[in-house]
C-alpha cells in the first residue's frame, strides 16, 4: 500500500472513493466523525466508502487514550481494513492513534486547520485525570484535505493554525541553543522544513483570511508535520512557546485553542530574550491574531506561574526558559 498519500484543494472530499481505491483499500473500513461532522459531511463520506467497500460507523464523542484504544481494540477484532477519520483535531488524533495501535491504514479528512496536527506523527490525548498527554503514533497513510470545507469552519480556527505556525519561529531558536549547549542533536532536513514552512507563512502576498491563504497555511501546517516525522520528534516545531501552552492546559482552567496559546508563547518568549518582536506581531495583528492574555482569559498570576513552571512539562527539552530571567518582576513587565 502507498503510504503518505496526501491530496489539497477544493473539492478534495469527493476524492475518497478514489483514494482508497488507488491505495488498493476495500472491505471494511470504519468511518469516525462526532455528531457535528457527520451532520454536514456524513453522506458525502458514507456514499464514496460504499463504492468500493463496506461503512463501520463511531460516533466519536471522546478524546481519551482510554476510546482510542477502545477503537484500536474493535478494530482489530472484527477485522476492520481501514479507519477513515473526519473531524477537527480530536477526532483526528483519536484515529490516529487508534489506527497507530491497530496497524490499519488511515485516512484523514481535517475540518480545521487549527495546529500542525494534520499531518503530524503526534497524538494528544486525554489521560484519566482529564489532562492532555503527547503521544507517538504515524503520520496518516493518506490525508485529504478540502479548502472549502475548511474555509466553511470557523474563523478562529484558522487563525490558531496561522499561531502555531507562526510557533516555529522560537522552536527553532531553542533548537539551535539546545543543540549549542550540547543538550540535543540537529536534524538538517527537519529543520530545513520547519524553516520552510515558516517563511512560506511569513512571505504571503495576502492580507486577510481567503480560500486562496488558506491554501497557503495548510502547506506549512502539513511541512510542520512531517518535519516532525523526519526529525523523530515533536522538536522542529515545538519549543518554548509549547511549554508554556502546555502548562497553561495543565495549571490553569480556561481553554483557548492551541495556536493562539502558543503564539502568546512565542511573543512572551521573544521578549524575555529580548529578541525583535516586531516582525511576528506585526504578522498577527494583520490576520486579526489576537493574543492579549487578559482578553484570554489569562491573568496575570497564572502567566508568570506557567512561564517559570513551563520546563516540568518535558524535562528533556532545553530551551531558552532554561536561562533567561524568569523573575516574577521580569515577567511583570512581559505580562
């Protein structure tokens, strides 16, 4: 079977019969959306899987280690040929884990292009105790990924993906550090991807969010990804900022969308290395990225506590948090 098989554009939707045609995919295959999705998009899903197969149905209602095993177990057990995922990043990361654990082939069909997840060997799911947990899995088997249906979802959505792109910006700093300090290694193309991914963001000729931009985001959404593939780690696009977001789902109690988190993250940590932060705001504010903590319900306690907090979350992962001055006067004047 062809693995990677990846397809951006609009209309991509009506390409899964073909997909999983051409990857030679037949059989059972289990379909998994939560209510929402199915609503919209279920019938398209469900007539192009009957063309050269038999529909399974999930409701996928949970996020927890504990469902997608749960998913990984019926599929191995009534000897399912495909998962096929459609959703935003929950549902998602729950396929894929579960097709991970499995051994089947998956097929993902994102709703939002809210984090690097799309393409990404990384599952975050919920543990017992409620709090999120990273998990290693593989990047899809196949992706398609539909412009109209993501410009269809909501606004906010697309602006969280533009923040965790944006996110690179200081995970490749920290990168480079830790590699200075001896503290990890470099992988040459997986930070060349990254990098790439970045700059196509940073260098778009559009001003506001169109079909055309967002086109245009989900390139490096999707580059992120399989940087992360190629480097065996989440360490091309995941830093500083994402310790910081990390802790704030861990310590605090008001959920934003993780793109917007760790674009806070980035601006906060530009400054406290007091690094320009001109370029990156400046590239927020023009997609309307707002990041003002207050207004994210963020108080000023719970910034500092996170910020001086932030290096627990992942014990191996040196970053600049390690040296710089993360006094509570410090981070008075960041906040």
């Amino acid at each position: 079977m062809k693995n990677n098989d990846l397809k951006i554009g609009s209309g991509a939707i009506h390409q899964i019969s073909a997909t999983l045609s051409q990857n030679s995919i037949s059989g059972k295959i289990l379909y998994c959306a939560d209510p929402v999705v199915d609503d919209l998009y279920g019938s398209i899903v469900r007539s192009q899987i009957k063309e050269i197969g038999r529909v399974k149905e999930e409701s996928c209602n949970y996020n927890t280690i504990a469902y997608a095993m749960n998913i990984a177990e019926r599929a191995i057990a009534t000897d399912i040929d495909c998962i096929v995922g459609m959703g935003g990043g929950r549902v998602l990361d729950v396929c894929k884990y579960a097709s991970f654990i499995s051994k089947r082939p998956y097929l993902s069909i994102p709703t939002t292009a809210a984090n690097d997840g799309i393409a990404s060997p990384v599952a975050v799911l919920k543990r017992q105790d409620d709090r999120p947990k990273s998990l290693g899995a593989a990047i899809p088997s196949m992706t398609l990924i539909d412009i109209d249906v993501i410009a269809s979802g909501p606004i906010q959505n697309i602006k969280a993906g533009i923040g965790d792109t944006i996110s690179n910006y200081t995970a490749l700093k920290d990168w480079e550090l830790a590699v200075e300090r001896g503290k990890d290694e470099m992988h040459g193309f997986a930070y060349l991807m990254s990098q790439n991914s970045l700059d196509a963001l940073m260098k778009t000729k559009y001003n506001s969010i169109t079909p055309d931009f967002i086109e245009v985001l989900v390139n490096p959404l999707v580059l992120s990804g399989i940087a992360m593939d190629f480097a065996g780690s989440s360490r091309p696009v995941s830093g500083s900022e994402h310790l910081f977001s990390h802790a704030l789902d861990y310590y605090g109690s008001t959920r934003n969308l993780h793109g917007i988190q760790v674009a806070l993250g980035t601006v906060a940590v530009l400054k406290l290395i007091e690094n320009s932060v001109d370029t990156v705001v400046d590239y927020l504010q023009r997609f309307e990225v707002h990041i003002n903590p207050k207004l994210l319900g963020i108080d000023e306690e719970l910034f500092i506590y996170c910020m001086q907090h932030a290096t627990k979350m992942r014990s191996n992962r040196y970053t600049y948090l390690h040296e710089v001055d993360l006094s509570t006067d410090r981070l008075k004047q960041i906040y």
